[in-house]
C-alpha cells in the first residue's frame, strides 16, 4: 500500500472507518470459522458422520438391522460406563 496524500482530515477519518470496518468483518470471519471448526470436530457430529457414511455402504436389510442395532449398542456401551 503506497504513501497517500489527504487534503482533510474528514478524508483521514473516512478512511480510518472503513479501516476499522474491514477489521470487524475480518475477525468475524475468524470467529466464524472457528465455531464451524470447532462444531464440526465435535465427538458426536464425527461419530454421526461415520454412521452415516456407513449407514449408505450397507443399504439393503443388512443396513436396515444395522440402523436398529448400532444406537442400541452405542447406548449400551455409554450406559456400562456410567455404571448404570
């Protein structure tokens, strides 16, 4: 970015707005992106990304008894370790 020349000090001030605007926008864009981040590393969206994504590979009745039977076990399994 060049050296520029104002004439007033309502230009300097204009500019330095439009400065601190793109700022915001930038670190939103930041903030953004790291709950999108942070949302989509998330144990439960991951374990439900693999389901689905091995829910489309067994389609057929064998998908269909693995739909009924994997929340059963998952639930299983997260119930034992609570101790219930």
């Amino acid at each position: 970015m060049g050296t520029r020349k104002y004439s007033s000090y309502a230009q300097i001030d204009r500019e330095l707005e439009i400065l601190k605007i793109e700022k915001d926008i930038s670190y939103q864009r930041i903030v953004l992106g790291y709950h999108r981040t942070k949302e989509s590393i998330a144990p439960h969206h991951l374990l439900n990304n693999f389901l689905e994504s091995f829910k489309t590979a067994f389609s057929g009745s064998f998908g269909t008894i693995l739909n009924i039977a994997v929340p059963f076990a998952i639930n299983w399994i997260i119930n034992k370790k609570r101790g219930r």
